[in-house]
C-alpha cells in the first residue's frame, strides 16, 4: 500500500475503504461550494470529453475511408474514451480531471491518499453505470449530505475535496487542540 498523503492513525494505516473516516472528513472547509463546483467541474469534463471524441472520430473516419472500410470495427473504441479520461485522470498524481482542477476539486480516498487506477476506474464505471440506471436522478443524493459524497464515491470509498483547503497539493494539516504548550501556540 502506497503512504498515505493525509495524516493516519498507525492502527488505521491499513484500513478498508469503507472502515471509519479519518480525522480530516470532519473539516467544513474541505466541502465548501463542492456541489456546483463539481457541476461546472464536469460541464468542462463533457467538453473536453466531447473534443477528444470529435478528434479519434475524425481520426477512425479517416482510417476507414483510407483502408475501405477494413478499420471500421475501430470505432468500438469511442466508448472507453470518457472511462479513460476519468480513471487515467483521477488516478493520476493530480487526482483530478481537467474539469476538477478548474474549479477547485480532487479526489481522495478515505485514508487520505490519492486514489489508484483500480479505485478511479471503480469510481468512474459505478458513475456511468449509476447515473444510467436513474437517469441522473442519482445526483441528487450530494445535495442531501454534508460531505457533498454522490453514490459512487460512497460506494467505491472516494471522498471530493476543496484543493485549496487541504494547505498543500500533499498534506492536510491535523487540527490542533484546544491547548497548546510552550512555542506550538
């Protein structure tokens, strides 16, 4: 297991995704404005999804016609394109889709480290399967939380978080209590 970017208790270390939330889920500010953020947020996803689409189409277009048909079967690719955009991006070092990074957003999971490639593509595949079935009506469900969590992130242990309250692209600083000693105040 990679080190956890977020401050863990050693006996959590190793904990499962959906065992008790750490310490720094209970911060207001990492949840700040999330709902429309990750509206907007994947507005500019559909968009730029929609400009990688355009390109490979117009690319395997080119290639059938160049090949009289024999690379048509290559279009069968053009539905992996947006569960690639999600899974590469959000398990990437940012944790973030282009999208998410306008507007202020990343993905973490509930230990606090960054997500891999297998948890982002659960995420992304729970999304597209989730939000098909209700068609979108799934969505609602970050209104009525607090921590802002739609049903995929609940089921695949991701938590968004406001990038610019976590103090740093690394760590989230632990609360102080309320009493400090000597040059700690």
């Amino acid at each position: 297991m990679a080190n956890p970017t977020l401050p863990v208790p050693a006996d959590r270390a190793q904990s499962g995704w959906f065992d008790a939330m750490a310490e720094w889920l209970d911060r207001p500010e990492h949840f700040d404005g999330l709902a429309w953020r990750r509206f907007f947020a994947y507005i500019v996803d559909i968009i730029v999804i929609g400009l990688i689409g355009w390109a490979v189409w117009f690319a395997l277009a080119a290639a059938a016609l160049a090949t009289f048909g024999l690379a048509s079967p290559l279009f069968a690719i053009m539905p992996a394109i947006p569960l690639a955009y999600h899974t590469l991006l959000i398990g990437g070092a940012r944790s973030a889709t282009l999208g998410m990074r306008m507007f202020d957003v990343e993905m973490r999971a509930f230990t606090g480290e960054r997500p891999d490639l297998g948890r982002a593509l659960l995420g992304t595949i729970l999304f597209y399967v989730t939000v098909a079935l209700t068609s979108g009506l799934i969505l609602l469900l970050g209104v009525f939380n607090r921590r802002r969590r739609l049903a995929h992130d609940l089921l695949c242990g991701l938590v968004a978080v406001r990038t610019s309250a976590l103090g740093g692209p690394q760590v989230i600083l632990p609360r102080r209590s309320g009493r400090t000693r000597g040059l700690d105040a």
